[in-house]
C-alpha cells in the first residue's frame, strides 16, 4: 500500500503542477491578445501618419520648386543689371 501512495501523491504533485502551467498558459493568452490588439491600433496610427508625412513631402517640394524659381529668377535679374548698367 505504500507503494501506491507514494504514487499517487507524485501523480497528484504532476496534477497541481500541470494545473499551474495551465494557469500560466492562460495568463500568457492573455497578455497575447492585449499586444496584438495595441499592434493593430500602433499599426493603423503608423498607415494614418505616414500617409500625412506624404502630404507635408508634397508641400515641402512644391515650396523648394518656388524657392528655386526665385533663385533663378534673382540670378536672371542679376545678370541682366551687370551687363546694362
């Protein structure tokens, strides 16, 4: 008889063990989905941002267009004083 309690307590040490890990994975589910969802939103804010950067680079081309016309302009203008004058 002793045989098979020793036994059966190393089985139900196993039980409480494998109820932990359980308990464990359940907890570790959990965490996965809250990040997942927090990489879903991160994910959409990214696309949202980056599609306003593509604006402010348009924007930022056409002033740097209109700064090099002046540029250009003043050069012309400039030339055009030293050879009449």
């Amino acid at each position: 008889m002793d045989r098979f309690d020793r036994l059966e307590s190393k089985l139900d040490k196993l039980d409480e063990r494998l109820d932990k890990i359980d308990i464990h994975l359940g907890k570790v589910d959990i965490t996965m989905s809250r990040n997942t969802d927090s990489l879903e939103e991160h994910m959409k804010r990214t696309e949202l941002l980056e599609g306003q950067l593509e604006s402010i680079q348009v924007h930022i081309n056409y002033v740097q267009g209109i700064v090099k016309l002046i540029s250009l302009i003043s050069i012309i203008v400039g030339i055009y004083k030293a050879v009449v004058h």
